[in-house]
C-alpha cells in the first residue's frame, strides 16, 4: 500500500519559528535602516536651515544703521568704562521735528521716549532739532523665561512683538529680540540738478522739485504728512514737507533743511524707505501636537515667518577697548551707560543707551532642533550644547537643569536633534 507523505506538527512549528526569527531579523534591519535615514535626513535639514536662518539674520544685521552713500564718521574717543565711542554720532540724520513727530514716522517703536516721572530712563522727546539716537537705530533685548533686559514700558512687547509664553503665536519664552533700522538707499529720488532739483534760499533749501525717474517711486507712493529725508555722501536731515504738483515745500518747524554739502543728493519718503526690522521667536504647531520655534522677521509693521525649527536666539555685542581689543557684551551692559562722548540728545548731563552708537559687530547664537520628535534616539544623542547655558560643560541632555532655558520650558520636546549655530557679522556703518 502507498504511504502518504506530508510535514509533521513538530516539523511545521520548526519552520514557522524559523520563518518569524527571520522575518523578526528583516524587520529589524528595515525599522533600524528606516530610522537611520529619518535622523539623517531630519539632521541634513536641520543643517540647511540653520544656515538659512544665519544667512537671513546677518544680511540684515549687517546693514544696522547704514545711511545712504556714508559710513563712520567722526573720530573715536576713550569712555571711562574702556569702551571706545565715536566723538561725533555715527552720521545720524538731523531731526529737524520734534520727538514726537518723529517717533510716528517710525515703524514699531519698541523704545519710547523717557518721561519727566522717571518711569523711563530715555531722554525725554525733544522738543528742538536733534542728532536721531543710537538707541533708535539698534537695540536689543536679553530675555529669561520670565523677564527680559533691559526693562522699559516697551520690554520688548508690543507694537507686533508678542508677549512671553508657550501657546502657538506666543514669543519664545527665554530668547531674544532684536531691533534695528537702516536707510534703504536703493529707494528715493536723485536729484540731479535738472529735472529733479533743489531750490534754495541762501543756504537753506526752500523748496524740492522731483520728476521721477526709471526704476523710482511715482509721487503717489508719497502720502501726506510722511517726513522727508534728503541726504547725500556726508549728512541726512528728516524733515516735513508739503508736496503741491511735483514740489516739495519743506516746513520750517524749527529749521529749514540746509543745503546738501556732499555730492549725489537724494530725497527719501523717510516713512517708508527708513527700514525698521525686528526678529524674534514664536510658537509655532507642526498641526500634528509638537510646538517648534520659528524665527520671525517684521519689517516695518509687517511681521513674515523666515524658518521653524529654532528654539533659543541670542545677541553679543562687540565694542572695541582703547587697546584696541574687542569685547562681547549683553544687552544690558550695553544699554546701561549713560556716559558717551558728545552726544546731542542729553539729560542732566546724561545720555542713555549711547553705547549702542560704539558697537562695531554682533555675535549671533541660534540653537537648531529637528522639528519632528524621534523617540528612537538614544540618550547620547539627545545631548546638545549651547552658548547660553554657561552653567553647562560641554554636551548635556536637554533636560539638565543646568541649563538658563530648558526645552520643556519653551513647551518643546525633549526628543529632537539640535544644534547650534554661530555667526560674527560686522555692522557696514561702522566697519568701511
């Protein structure tokens, strides 16, 4: 008789257990390649737009307070502290309106003028031509999680700048904030002496005739009651003005604008050309329940996402000694002297925040994560360092309390890479 032929059970368990070892195997090898290439792929764009986020941030930095067609001027002085500081304003235009006025021509004042209460150290707004304060050209804020430096009524919030805090449109909490403003040269009217021209009376200029030409604004883009700024390769004034067919008549609130003693004038809407940018951090949702930061650029009122993915943002301030050496200061130290040489805004003797006229650089800090938390990593690489936390020694967990600002602090996850980024940028006012 034939016998049948097949598997036995225990033959049939052998080879299942043999077949799930070696599918258990290949799953493995997938899920640890998977992994692999989701941290290497989340580290490479991590990087990309870290220095993305550089980039952006020291194209504007480096134009703080540059003016058309100028650079330093004046000559250095020694201060008491050590710090060497321009005799002179650093070609500051003159203001030839009140502070009052002025400070409505300019866009997302964070730093208002002081008071005769002393609730604001800041001089008071003048109330007769003055040289525009460096504190008005930049100024930066220090930030822990619950406070920032320096303090005044604006500290840094408001006008656009949000508060504090962990919900999604809050700022970052225990990052910090910067304000500057430049002239954007590339706008304006050239006066050339022909069709566009300066009618003057002695020295002083009565009136300004503008055609506009290929590539300039058309006189609609002018809006009543915008200041005016005409400057050239030596000096700037700001001033009002009223237009009436294509003639600018300017106001002689307290002076008339004199004339132009530099080559190749120009005539600026100081309410738009002035730019005023500010970068900070906010909360943002990945719409999926993790929070990252992302670095906010407002240009004159109007506030852009640049990248996400940063978490801490930090300024250093570099002045120069009288030996010639360069020091990195934080905010604060910055704003807190009061004595400067030369100044033309002064009370009882002081000038605040006039060392923000002396900072020749900027050291820029920005910490990195990868946005999307991998649980899979390992403890070692979770650790990171950062400049800020100086209470840390080299590469530490997210979670140490060591750290000034701690991810969970920020409402972040503690299972991302990071990474920081470093950056030095030279200020073009003040370095030729």
């Amino acid at each position: 008789m034939n016998r049948p032929y097949g598997f036995s059970l225990v033959e049939l368990m052998v080879a299942m257990v043999l077949g799930l070892v070696v599918a258990g195997g290949i799953v493995s090898v997938v899920l640890t390649t998977t992994g692999s290439t989701v941290t290497q792929t989340q580290l490479a764009k991590l990087q990309e737009e870290g220095r993305f986020a550089m980039t952006a941030l020291t194209t504007d930095l480096r134009m703080t307070n540059a003016q058309y067609c100028s650079n330093v001027g004046g000559q250095s002085a020694p201060l008491s502290n050590g710090v060497v500081s321009l005799d002179r304003y650093l070609r500051a235009p003159q203001v030839l309106v009140s502070g009052a006025v002025f400070q409505t021509a300019i866009s997302d004042n964070t730093t208002t003028w002081g008071s005769t209460s002393g609730t604001n150290t800041y001089p008071v707004a003048p109330v007769a031509s003055f040289a525009m304060p460096s504190f008005l050209a930049l100024r930066g804020y220090d930030c822990t999680v619950s406070a920032c430096t320096p303090q005044d009524p604006a500290d840094p919030t408001g006008k656009g700048i949000p508060q504090q805090g962990t919900t999604t449109g809050n700022r970052v909490p225990g990052t910090g904030v910067i304000t500057l403003r430049y002239l954007d040269g590339a706008r304006g009217w050239a006066l050339d002496g022909t069709t566009s021209k300066l009618t003057l009376s002695g020295s002083s200029v009565a009136g300004i005739t503008v055609v506009p030409q290929t590539g300039e604004p058309p006189l609609s883009a002018y809006a009543t009651g915008d200041l005016l700024m005409l400057a050239d390769c030596n000096s700037a004034q700001v001033f009002a003005a009223t237009l009436s067919s294509a003639t600018f008549t300017p106001s002689t609130n307290y002076s008339a604008p004199a004339r132009p003693s530099g080559v190749t004038p120009r005539l600026f809407d100081f309410n738009r050309d002035f730019q005023t940018v500010s970068y900070f951090l906010q909360v943002v949702d990945d719409n999926n329940g993790h929070k990252t930061g992302a670095l906010m650029k407002r240009v004159n009122g109007v506030s852009a996402e640049v990248v996400r993915g940063v978490e801490r943002l930090d300024f250093l301030y570099g002045v120069m000694d009288g030996s010639g050496n360069t020091s990195y200061r934080t905010a604060a130290e910055i704003d807190s002297s009061t004595a400067c040489a030369s100044s033309t805004v002064t009370v009882s003797g002081t000038d605040p925040g006039c060392m923000w006229r002396s900072v020749q650089s900027i050291e820029v800090h920005i910490l990195m994560d990868g946005q999307l938390p991998l649980y899979t990593l390992t403890p070692t690489d979770l650790q990171y360092q950062y400049y800020g936390d100086s209470a840390v020694t080299g590469l530490s967990s997210p979670d140490d309390t060591k750290r000034a600002v701690m991810p969970s602090q920020q409402g972040f996850d503690n299972h991302m890479l990071r990474r920081e980024f470093t950056a030095v940028v030279s200020i073009r006012n003040y370095n030729p």
